[in-house]
C-alpha cells in the first residue's frame, strides 16, 4: 500500500515541469484527450461513497440500492452529450463562470457562493473518507490505539503536495492508474467470486429474505423514487466535474469521454458491487456493513493485490479530494481574483504563483476540518441539499435554450434564491427519512421559475 501511494505521489509530482501557465494548471491546457477525461471521471467519481458505501448498503439493502446508484451515472451522459460541450466551447473554467456567461453578474454571484461551499465541504469529506477506508479495511490498528485521525493529516499533505506541483495535469495522470487499478481489481474479485454464488444459488435464495432482490426492497416505491432522483441531482454539474467539461481537446473529445463513462459505468460498476456485497451477505452474514467490502477483497485475494486494490481504493478517495481542490483554485483564481478583484492586468507567472497559494491555502483548511470533524456527512449532506436546487434548473435552462434578456436574470436570481431558502426550511423541520430536500429543492426551483416567468412580459426583445 506504502508503495502504491508513494508511485502515485511521484507521478503527480513528475508533471509540475509541465505547469507553465495557469490554464495548463487549472484546465490542463484544454488539449485532454477522451480516453483520459474518461479515466479521470471515473476515478473521480470511485471514491468511497461509490465503492465501500455503495458495497455497505446494497448488503443492507440488496438490488434496491443497485437501481439507486446507476442514478448517480446517468447524470455524466446528460452532462457529457448536453452540458459539457456548452463550457468547452466559452472555454469556461468554473460554474460560476457558467453563470456569468449564460444569465449576467447576480445568479454568478449566488453561484460563486455555492460553488465554495460546495468544493471546500467535498474535499473535507473525502479526506476524512481517507481514515474511514483504513479503519474499516485495518480494524485492528484503530483497535491497537492508533488514532487514525492522522492519517487524514497524511492524506491530505499528499493531495496538497503534488495538486500543488502538478494542478490538474498532476489529477488527472494520477487518476489513470487509480482507476483501472479499481476497475481491474474490482472486476477480479467479482470474477473469483461469481462461480461460489452461481454453484450455490439455489441455496442462497432459500436463506436470503426476498426483500433482497425486489426492487423496492423494505423500503417501499417512494424512497425508491426520491432517492433514485436524490442521487441522480446531488452532484451534478459539482464544480469538480464541471471543471472536466472545461479540458477536452475539442467538443468531440469532451463528449465521448464525460457521456462515456457514464455510459460504461452504469452498465458496469452497480452489478460488480452487487455481486461481491451478496458474496458478503452470504458467507458473513452478521458483518459490519461498512467492513463488507474489505473483508471480501482480503478474503478472495493474496495480500499483494488485496493491498493494491485498497491502495487505490485509497488513492480514488483522494482523487476526489484533488478534483475538488482544483475547482476551488480556479473559482478563487477565476471568479474572484480577476473578475471581483479586477487582476485581469496582472502577468500569468503571478497569477499561477497566486493559484498555488490558494491551493495550499484551501487544501490545509479543509484538511483541519477534516481532523477535528470527522463525522462529516452531516455537513457533506447540507452540501448536496444547497447545491442541486440552486444549480440544476438554471444549467439546464442555460444549456437547452439560447435566450438572453434582464427577464431571464432576474428570474434565474430569484429562483436560485428562493428554492435555495426554500430547501433549507423544509430541511429543518423534517425528518432524516422523509421526502429528500434534494429533490423538493429541485421541485420547488422548477415551480418558482415558471412562475416568475409567467408573471410578467419581457418587455425588452430576446437576443441570441
């Protein structure tokens, strides 16, 4: 595993000879390939989330929680066909700047606002997500007294280190071996462990509860729905990923890489971790779901390939962390440096040495979070439920229509806010299990907009 992390940290580190700009460091000179804005999607989007709690709750839950997490892919065929090439062509480098572009300088505001929120919670989360996936892969050192805690430290100085040296040139090169590392490694431990289910099928249909392969499962169709559409709008367009729109080589190379793996995972990734969480529930029935993962991978393979599997499993996690960090720089670099500051006079070489502050800056503070709060899904939920009312509707509005007037501003700002307000008192005052404010965020964002637009006439003609 030592030696897994420290090959990824040294071929991060390798490209800061390349960083000579700050597009080359915040949008990898716009001349990625499709082939690697799949692989850096997709070991963005393999982090722990998607692969110890999507494995931890489908052994809860069974092919309910399977038809729940393709929604989380399908948003990257809609982004990549639809969405992605709208910011590679304005050659855009963050939400934001979306925003400004599409609607005028009120909704970039409120955008920019979100966009921080949401990049510097996301990067905490993935490095405490860094000391979750050793202690529930590596029980026995939490057990020992070793307060994983600092291993969140060790996480988050590597991210820091080679983002800082490299930008996203140094992300997404790192991303390629994290992700068919992951990719491979998952896909063999399906393989080793298929052929015990298939021999003992019959078996394990009699000892599983039928709630297991139903659809709803013990949940019932409206969770089914609302969490299937919870998932599917929670990070999409997150700057992050909206930072990957930016890179392709060309509109082609764009669309082929973000709508592909879209594509390749929901076809691929749900079964894979369906399969190796049934192997769990099967031969460790009482298990800690959390643990289901790394007990199969240690139980199926020999120590070397267990280590490099939940050594990239470690680097994907951090993958998600640097990709959030980026799009942090570039929205500080971006929209505040040169657009609210005005630094647009001011020489590259300064404004990249700017960048590499900011990354540090923003990668030790969301670190610290991380350290001193690590129970941080609470905060990474408050996140998502801000960020999809907010955003949705008015990228797709932007994305599907090419109408511009002070009317589609002032209603675009007004419904931001209001649905944002809006999702943040039903979130209050309801429980945990209700109705996800994710989706009613969206909902209400969808109402609010046709509203205001119905309301009154332009009365200044559209312009295209």
């Amino acid at each position: 595993m030592i030696g897994y992390l420290i090959f990824i940290f040294g071929k991060g580190v390798s490209k800061a000879k390349q960083i000579q700009t700050t597009d080359d460091f915040l949008v990898a000179g716009r001349n990625v390939g499709w082939w690697l804005l799949f692989a850096t999607m997709g070991a963005t989007v393999i982090g722990g989330g998607y692969s110890i709690g999507a494995v931890a709750r489908t052994y809860e839950l069974g092919l309910l929680w399977v038809l729940i997490s393709v929604a989380g892919y399908l948003q990257f065929i809609f982004s990549g066909l639809v969405v992605a090439p709208k910011f590679r062509e304005a050659k855009l480098y963050t939400v934001a700047g979306y925003f400004g572009h599409r609607f005028g300088e009120r909704p970039r505001q409120v955008a920019l606002i979100l966009s921080l929120v949401f990049s510097v919670f996301i990067i905490a989360a993935q490095m405490a997500a860094f000391g979750s996936v050793l202690s529930t892969l590596m029980p026995s050192a939490a057990e020992g007294g070793f307060d994983l805690r600092w291993v969140i430290l060790i996480g988050g100085a590597m991210v820091i280190i080679y983002s800082t040296a490299g930008g996203l040139l140094a992300v997404i090169y790192t991303d390629i071996y994290q992700f068919i590392v992951l990719f491979v490694g998952f896909a063999v431990t399906l393989f080793i462990g298929l052929p015990d289910i298939v021999s003992s099928w019959g078996h394990i249909q009699d000892m599983m509860p039928e709630s297991f392969f139903s659809a709803t499962g013990t949940k019932g169709w409206i969770f089914l729905i609302t969490t299937f559409f919870a998932f599917l709008m929670g990070e999409t367009f997150a700057p992050g990923y909206a930072t990957r729109f930016c890179i392709g080589r060309d509109i082609a190379h764009t669309k082929k890489g973000i709508a592909g793996i879209g594509f390749f995972l929901a076809l691929t990734f749900p079964v894979i971790l369906f399969f190796i969480a049934l192997y769990a529930r099967v031969h460790h029935p009482g298990l800690e779901p959390q643990l289901a993962l790394g007990v199969v991978v240690k139980q199926l393979h020999n120590p070397f390939f267990a280590g490099l599997i939940i050594a990239a499993l470690l680097s994907a996690v951090m993958s998600s962390a640097d990709s959030a960090l980026n799009s942090c720089t570039a929205i500080f670099v971006k929209d505040i440096f040169q657009h609210q500051f005005g630094w647009q006079a001011r020489g590259d070489k300064q404004l990249l040495r700017w960048a590499r502050y900011c990354t540090i800056g923003v990668g030790v503070f969301a670190t610290l979070i991380a350290f001193f709060w690590p129970d941080i899904i609470g905060l990474l939920l408050f996140t998502y439920h801000i960020w999809a009312p907010g955003i949705i509707l008015p990228i797709v509005i932007g994305a599907m229509t090419k109408k511009h007037s002070p009317q589609l501003t002032k209603a675009i700002f007004l419904t931001m806010v209001i649905s944002v307000i809006s999702t943040m008192v039903y979130r209050t005052f309801t429980a945990a299990d209700s109705f996800d404010p994710a989706v009613f965020g969206v909902l209400v964002s969808i109402l609010v907009y046709f509203i205001i637009r119905f309301s009154y006439r332009d009365n200044q003609p559209a312009t295209a």
